[in-house]
C-alpha cells in the first residue's frame, strides 16, 4: 500500500503515523516544507521518501509532487496529515487523484465551518447555540436581543481559538466590527456557560468506534490563549453508559466518520439554558477530523497502556484493532507560562511527582499560545490525587509545609560531611521531550 503523509514533520512527534504504517510493509511517502536535511532522525526513518517543497500552499507544486510519487510507486491509496491546517489541502488531492479513502472537497464546508456543522448536530438532535454571520451590525444585534450579552465571535472556517472574541457590550461589539479582518467570514453566536468535554477516538472503515477517551477542560481554550492562563485538562471515565459517549457516538454517525481519527468538542452547561437544555447537559460545539492535538494521543496511550498509532495503521491496513482497550489510569496536562513563576519549580515536580509524571516537554513556539509554554504529562489511579498533583505544578502561592516541631539538639562535635553524589539527569526520549517510567 502506498500512503502520502502531508506535512510528516509537524508536529515533531506526528512520525509516530509514518513509523508504524512502515513498519507494517506501507510505502509512506512525505511531501514537507522543511528541508530534508532539517527534519529529525525519526521522521527520516519513518519515510520511504520524502519530498521537499518550499511551499505547501502551492498547490501545483504539491500536485506535481503527488504525480511524482504515483509514477515511481504506482496508486496512492491515502493521502493523510492528521493536521486541522492541511485538511482541504488532502481533500483536493484526493478529489483529483480518485482517492476514496477520506474526505473530498464538497465534504469541507460540514468538516470546516462552524455554522454548517451546527446543522449536522441538530440533524442529530444535538442542541447548539443560537448565532448569525456577522456581516452587519444590526444582524449581530438582531441576535442579540433574542439572546443577550455576553456573546461570542470568531471565523466561521478558523482553527482553535485564533481570531476569537467574548463581546460584553455594545462598544465591544461596535469596535470589533470596525476593526474585524475583512477577509474572513465571522460568525455571532450565544454564549454558552459551561466548560469544554471532548469525544476523540479512531473508526473503523465501517465507522464503528475502535478506541475513544474524553477530557474535561479546565478553562475555555478562547481564555487560555487572550489571557495566557495555564493551559490544564484532564481525562475522564469514557464507556457505553456515559452520556459523553452517547452524544459521541450520534456525533460519529451524523458526520459518516469512517476510517478516521477524530476530535469533537461539546460544552456542558454549568446552568439551565431556555433552548438548550438543563445544568450538566451537553451542547454540540465543533468537530475535527484529524487526530487531537495538545499531545492528546499520548495521553491515550497514558490511560488505556495501548499505541494509538499502531491502531490507526492496523485500521488502515487491515481494519482491525488488535488491543483489548481497557482504561487504567486518570491522565492530566498541566501547562506552565514562560513568564510566570510558580510554587514549585520545574525540578521540585520532577522529583515531587516522579511515581506519577510519564512525559514532559517544551510546547513550539507556533503552538504555546493555546498549549502553554512547558508541559508536565502525569497519570494517577484516582480522580483526587490527579487534582492535588494538578493544583500543585500551576500553583503560584507558597505551599504551607505542615509545622516542625522543634527538638532541643544534643552537643555533639561536628564531623566532616561528604559531598552529596550528582543526580544522573532525567533520560530524554528521542523525539524531544522526557518520558518517565516507574
């Protein structure tokens, strides 16, 4: 089978895809826009070849570089990046190459816009928030006046919370309008009290679900990036029974999820809304057909003791999942700012929590505005000790050491102490961040 892998090198660990596909007799082909001579090891040695372009928004170029591929290999059966920003470029190659296996370009508007996907959810009867394309100012007040303030804008076709507002009034509103970028197409919706759960996992090509987790955002992604809080989320019990899985599943069939890795977002109300339910319900957000970023991947292989790249390339390849998916542990991601200081510094959680920690790491640059600077990865058995642990690395008060009681010290001669032996540093996994083991 031959496989076309867009962008391999990024995000640095998007290699783990190539590998296991290579590993299993895929010819994995990658077409990238870093110079081969700068990507990692581990990208070169998941590739049969790859094929450098200075520009992927060029489509012609990539075009040509598809041909290229399909002449020297023969039919390309996939065309894949895993990533939200290079989503249309693979529909229109697989459009204009035949290719079946994935979206195609009539397929973006319900898998890219916000507004489209609202009628897919209540095609399903999911309830979403109420909104208007914000092409006027009397549009957006017209919505308004049926909803209230606060309300939220950002692009129809856009990607996590860039270009995203939460408006509390008329000057805010006035101003936004005057100042918006006029090359994207906004949209004003109600703004929905709750905080953020998601439903992520990999179909088979019949669209049944082979593996899915969920996890709790700890604030709105649109806060984290317009008021640099710590990035912090956590998984949650996924099965049958819950309602996240539920209104997951109806998700997986309204948009024909086959064969895919996919990422969908809900809000749970956190009170009543007239149209939309009561306090703990679910609300359709958005969804995203490419795996989840925020080293989410990772954190199902933390939680359920599986690969998740393997049982994607099995689902390619051989459309099986051949792991006995059993969830063992709470995983949290809890992200530190650059320029804040905190309790404890980064050595003192390393050596605090080293039972617990499976993977640390510095966030891109291109990425921390969503993802926080710096990144502690841990797992724990309860629900409780993950929010101690949580609340000790992003805490920036002193923790109150319990009182010593002080022992009247006997007279002895002092003696000559050894110097204490150099810790040996923390071992660093290959692709660029720490991997700790008990």
């Amino acid at each position: 089978m031959n496989v076309i892998f867009i962008s391999p090198q990024f995000p640095s660990y998007y290699y783990n895809f190539c590998e296991r596909l290579k590993e299993r007799g895929a010819h994995v082909l990658g077409i990238g826009d870093t110079p081969y001579g700068m990507i990692s090891q581990q990208t070169k040695d998941s590739l049969t070849e790859y094929y450098y372009l200075p520009s992927l928004e060029d489509y012609d170029s990539v075009y040509k570089a598809v041909a290229f591929f399909t002449a020297k290999y023969g039919r390309i059966s996939w065309i894949e990046s895993e990533n939200e920003y290079w989503l249309e470029l693979e529909a229109a190659l697989r459009e204009d190459y035949n290719i079946k296996t994935g979206p195609h370009t009539r397929d973006m508007k319900i898998l890219r816009h916000k507004s489209k996907m609202k009628d897919i959810y209540k095609s399903a009867g999911i309830p979403v928030a109420k909104y208007c394309y914000f092409n006027s100012l009397e549009a957006a007040l017209d919505l308004i006046k049926e909803v209230g303030y606060p309300v939220i804008v950002k692009p129809d076709n856009g990607m996590g919370a860039s270009e995203t507002y939460k408006i509390k009034d008329l000057k805010e509103l006035e101003e936004l309008y005057n100042h918006k970028n006029s090359d994207i197409q906004y949209i004003v919706e109600d703004y929905i009290p709750g905080r953020v759960e998601t439903f992520e996992g990999i179909t088979d090509y019949s669209g049944n679900i082979m593996i899915s987790t969920s996890h709790v955002m700890c604030d709105a992604v649109m806060d984290m990036v317009n008021e640099r809080l710590e990035s912090t989320f956590y998984s949650q019990p996924v099965n049958e029974s819950t309602d996240i899985y539920k209104i997951g599943l109806k998700t997986v069939k309204a948009f024909k999820t086959k064969a895919r890795f996919f990422h969908f977002e809900f809000i749970r109300l956190k009170e009543d809304k007239d149209y939309l339910g009561k306090k703990g319900d679910l609300v359709g957000l958005e969804v995203n057909m490419r795996a989840p970023g925020a080293y989410i991947p990772e954190m199902m292989n933390f939680c359920y003791d599986v690969d998740v790249y393997t049982i994607w390339a099995d689902m390619i390849l051989f459309n099986t999942c051949y792991y006995d998916i059993e969830r063992k542990y709470y995983v949290a991601y809890a992200g530190r700012r650059k320029e804040k200081t905190y309790a404890l510094t980064d050595q003192e959680v390393r050596l605090r929590f080293h039972k617990q920690l499976v993977l640390e790491t510095d966030v891109p640059a291109s990425l921390a505005q969503a993802m926080s600077d710096h990144v502690f990865i841990y797992r724990t058995e309860t629900k409780t000790e993950m929010e101690e642990i949580m609340e000790a690395i992003i805490s920036k008060e002193p923790i109150i050491q319990a009182p010593v009681k002080k022992v009247k010290k006997p007279k002895v001669q002092p003696i000559k102490q050894s110097k204490p032996k150099k810790q040996s540093p923390v071992k660093r996994k290959k692709d660029n961040f720490k991997e700790f083991s008990n």
